[in-house]
C-alpha cells in the first residue's frame, strides 16, 4: 500500500471520528498528483467555525505559498473555513508564516503522521469531548485542578480539540478522567 493511499484512509477516519459525514474523495482536483475529500459536519451544534471541511493531500513535495493559495480559491468556492492539508515532506518557512496571518483555519499534517491511525492503537484509551452541562459542573467542582492534555499532543491534533475544551477519557476498566486542554 502505498503512503498516499494508508494517509487517504486514516484521514478519512480521522473526519468520520471528528463527527464529519464525508460528501466525495476526488483525485486530481488541482490537476496534480493530489487528492481533495470533503466532509459536512454531521451535527450542526457542535461545529467551530463551519460545518464544511475540505482535506487535501498535497500532490508538490514541498507546500509552499501557490499552494496555500489553491486551497483558499477552492475553499471559497466551496464555502468552507476549514481545511487539513497533508504535505509530503515539508513546508516552506513563508507558507507557514502566512497561514498565521489567514482567517481561515488550517491544519497541517505530514504524511508520514498519517500512516497509522493513533486512535485505533490498543493503548490509547478512548478521548471525547465533554458537553457544555458536564463542563460546568467540573468548573464548579474542579476548577483549577484538572490535569492538563497539550494542544499539541497527537491525539488532540487527531480530534482537533480546541484550548480550553474539557476532555474524557475512558479507560479499558470503565474508569473516567477528565483533562483540559491547554
């Protein structure tokens, strides 16, 4: 199996266990070796900034700004606000720094990150997200005492858990513990 395909396949888990229902997965969208899959969020209450995300495997071994630049038209063209792109091997110091600049929310995953799908791993324990009434009854009880999960920590990437979310993570033995994520 090759990169692409392993990474289409654990990026099209990674939508579905985000709470996306995925609309079509097109190859050559850019008239590349590229790949495009798009997802609507399944239940509207619980999205960020928009209930449309588009993915894109980047077909250029470097990522550079033209390429940020394509993914944008085709975002307004499809309405969307959010967007994973998935490099092969790099990306260019200025596209990185331009994406800081952007309204619009970027994810950026190499494709190696994306060969094995972490979730699925038998010691990774199962990560959700807390709902708003569970929140604040932990705000009132355990303010300030909850542990902390990274923003950064692989998992949180996978689920794309934003600062200050709270999370639960159940255990193999049924026990429950909660982070926030910082």
């Amino acid at each position: 199996m090759t990169l692409e395909i392993q990474a289409i396949k654990v990026l099209y888990e990674m939508i579905l266990d985000r709470g996306y229902i995925i609309d079509y997965i097109d190859k050559d969208y850019l008239d590349r070796e590229s790949y495009c899959l798009k997802g609507t969020k399944n239940n509207i209450e619980n999205t960020n900034n928009s209930n449309t995300i588009l993915c894109f495997i980047n077909g250029d071994d470097k990522l550079n700004i033209q390429g940020i630049k394509d993914r944008i038209s085709i975002m307004n063209k499809e309405g969307s606000t959010k967007c994973i792109i998935v490099y092969r091997s790099s990306v260019t110091s200025s596209a990185k720094k331009s994406l800081e600049t952007l309204e619009y929310d970027f994810e950026l995953f190499g494709l190696h990150e994306l060969q094995l799908n972490i979730t699925r791993h038998r010691l990774v324990p199962r990560h959700e997200r807390v709902l708003l009434s569970e929140k604040e009854e932990l705000d009132r009880n355990y303010k300030g005492k909850i542990p902390v999960i990274l923003h950064t920590d692989p998992v949180s990437r996978y689920y794309s858990f934003e600062r200050g979310e709270y999370i639960r993570i159940t255990r193999k033995d049924g026990t429950m513990i909660y982070r926030i994520v910082k």
